[in-house]
C-alpha cells in the first residue's frame, strides 16, 4: 500500500484526526483551489470527514464516508494537485512534501494541537475557561456579559486567551512547588494574558503564586492596578519599567514576554535566563535587528527582496532564540500561538528548563575556563556529549552562514563562552 495512504488509513480508522491541510497547489490560478481543510464531523447519517475548499472568493465543503476519506486525502497529493500537507494528531504532526516525481517525503513531528478528535458536527469547543461561566476578569476586560456569554467582537480575544492557557497548562508540571512563585510579566500591556494566566494559576490550579506585570506604559498600568485592585487580586501587581533594567527579583520561576518590541524580547530572555527560570513563554514582535545584518550570496534571490528579507530575519531570530536556550539548559518548542488568519505575529516560543548539567565530560563546562579548556589533554573525555556538540556546530555555522551577530549571544556571551570553548577543545583533540 502507499505509504500516505496507509498512514491516512491508519489515523482515520484509529480516530485520531485532529485536522489536516493540503496546501500549495502545483498549478496556481486565481480562481482554483488553493488549500483544502480536513476534519471529522457527525451527521445524521453517521461520522464522515468533511473537506473544506477554498478558493480566492469562496469556501465549500464535501463530506465523505470514513471507508473513502483516506484515499481521498491521498489522492489531492499523489495526483499532483497539491505539494504539502499537515496532518495533525494528539500523538503527532506529519509534516508531508511532494518531490517532482510524486514521491512524498513525511516528517514525523511532537504534536501542536492537543484536543479531543472531532465527534459531533458543530461540537462546542472545550476550553480551560468555559463560556457560560462568568470569569470576573473577563467580564471587567468586556470579553464576558454578566452572563458569561463571549461578545461576539471579542470571540478571537477569547480563543486567544484559551490558546495562551492550553499552552502554559502543558508545563505547569515544570515549576516547583512548596513555596511562593515568582511570575513576571514583561510588556504586559492592557494584560488580557496577565489576568488569565494569574487567574488560571491561583484559582484553578491553586498554586501559591505572586505575579508581577511590568510595562513602560503609566497609563496602562495605572489602568491594570486598578483593575486587580478592583478585583481583589492581592497576589498581582503591576510596576511601570524596562525589561533590561528590571530588578525588583532574585529569583523568578516563570518569564513571560508577549508581543516585546525587537530586541526587548532578547532581553527578557537574558533575564530567564540569568534567573534560572524554570519556564519561559515568548511571543516576539517586530524583529529588525538581523534585518540589516543578513548576507549570504546563496539566499541573495531571497535577501534581495524586502518583504521576504523582513520575514526571512524574524524567522531566523527565533530559531537563533531558541538555539541559544537549547544550548543553555532549555527544552525549547516554537509553537503557533493562534491561527495564521487573526495575527501574522502568531508564534511562540515555549521553553522548560532540563534538570540534567550542560557537562557530560569528567569536567564541568559552567565552571571551566576557556583558556584552561583549551589545554585539555587528549586522553581526557569530552567536555560535550555527542548531541551537545551537533548543538553547538549547527548554531555556529547557522550564524556564520548569514553574517549575523545576535543580541542574545552577545547579552549571554559569559555563559556561552564556556561552552564554545569546550566544543573547540574537542574539535582539536
């Protein structure tokens, strides 16, 4: 059997389906199909897969039999029609590309949405804050009535929020407990996200938690501290200041920095880092920094055009973001925080501190000089695992290979320069 056809076999009759799209036809034309949309629904006559096309003007839908849709999905990429797709499952992505011979390559990857398969036709989506019961915060912020019920202006705001909370519930497991834990907030703004993730935390997971939300803006945060004052939130204070010139915190358990202009992003991170926070949760913006330093002569059909430069250099920044909290102790994902179609500023970058040491060598890579690294004798093991090194080369060249000088490497260059060295003193052994 065909190996897309049997895997879309497979996750259909195991009921796995979350969603999958087929995008990125071979032959463009202004009035033809251009992505087609893949979900499980219930009818009347009984579960089917709807496949939801759109075109430049319109959307239509087609609902077939369960026995039918796997070969149906395979069909709109063996046929030629489309290049790519995503097939989302609780278990996994697949990631697929058609090469010219309509041979197709699958890349599995850790899933991105998590959420109950699709079993009734419009189904009321299950949210961590549920609509019908009134959220004090958010009927204040007036995405709530009285009533509970979501106003339908602000439906997207409440999606988001929901998003936002499914995505810090999946690490809560990761702070420590036991003792009181700090939260700061950088950039927190009108802090739709600040009360969620303070109510979330306090009054349905019940940690014991003090969050601080800090922005440069008075007449935000005068705004905001009124609000939690309003609200009884003794635990949530607001403070007008700088992400670098913060210091109000020995120690902080959970950075977040939503929206953070350029290179104010890289800065809250330096100070996650430089704390040793246990969970970081980034959503970057406006990124220029690398825009005026990118140079290759390879992607120069790429560069050349300022548009594709500008998101080139965002995408790049992240990736060098989470590289460096990699290299630095971190578990990092790169997840999409809402859809594509309500914000292009929709990634997020999720990362957990690892409980395991940088070194894996008989000597200490955090505490060892360059200089004395440098010296190490041949017989001695190496001060990187084999993953560590792989790590460390490919953040170089990266780099290297586009002329650029991050912000982060150059604000954390103590902690990565340790670690540089050890990957050069096992290169030269």
């Amino acid at each position: 059997m065909n190996k897309l056809l049997s895997l879309f076999t497979q996750i259909i009759t195991s009921n796995e389906l979350v969603q999958a799209v087929i995008s990125n036809p071979k032959h463009k034309t202004g009035d033809g199909i251009y992505k087609v949309k893949i979900k499980q629904v219930q009818l009347k006559a009984g579960l089917m897969v709807q496949f939801e096309y759109h075109y430049a003007r319109k959307v239509t839908h087609e609902n077939v039999e369960l026995s039918l849709a796997a070969g149906h999905m395979a069909e709109l990429l063996l046929s030629g029609t489309f290049k790519q797709g995503l097939v989302q499952t609780n278990e996994a992505d697949y990631h697929i590309l058609m090469n010219k011979k309509g041979e197709a390559s699958i890349l599995k990857k850790a899933p991105t949405r998590t959420e109950q398969v699709v079993t009734t036709h419009n189904r009321k989506k299950q949210y961590l804050l549920e609509e019908g019961n009134p959220v004090p915060f958010l009927v204040e912020l007036g995405v709530m009535n009285a009533q509970g019920k979501v106003l339908a202006a602000k439906y997207d705001k409440f999606r988001q929020i929901n998003r936002y909370l499914e995505m810090v519930e999946d690490v809560v497991g990761s702070l420590q407990t036991g003792r009181t834990l700090n939260i700061v907030d950088f950039g927190c703004g009108k802090s739709y996200l600040t009360f969620a993730l303070y109510h979330y935390l306090k009054e349905v997971r019940k940690l014991d938690i003090q969050v601080i939300g800090l922005d440069l803006k008075e007449e935000v945060i005068a705004h905001c501290s009124g609000l939690a004052k309003k609200l009884g939130l003794d635990r949530l204070q607001f403070l007008v200041g700088d992400i670098a010139q913060y210091k109000g915190l020995e120690r902080v358990d959970m950075v977040v920095t939503l929206h953070a202009c350029d290179t104010a992003t890289d800065a809250a991170l330096e100070k996650a880092v430089r704390w040793e926070a246990d969970v970081i949760l980034s959503v970057p913006c406006c990124q220029h920094e690398l825009f005026s330093q990118l140079e290759n002569a390879r992607l120069g059909p790429m560069l050349g055009h300022g548009i594709i430069r500008e998101r080139f250099a965002a995408l790049a920044t992240d990736s060098i973001r989470a590289s460096l909290l990699d290299l630095l102790g971190y578990k990092t994902q790169i997840l999409e925080f809402i859809d594509l179609e309500h914000t292009p500023k929709n990634l997020l970058i999720r990362a957990v501190k690892q409980k395991q040491t940088a070194g894996t060598g008989s000597r200490s890579v955090e505490a060892a000089d360059a200089s004395a690294l440098s010296a190490v004798p041949q017989s001695v093991e190496p001060l990187l695992s084999a993953a560590q090194a792989a790590k460390v080369a490919a953040y170089r060249s990266f780099v290297v290979e586009l002329h650029a000088t991050p912000y982060l490497e150059r604000a954390l260059q103590d902690k990565l320069a340790p670690l540089f060295a050890a990957a050069d003193a096992d290169a030269g052994r």
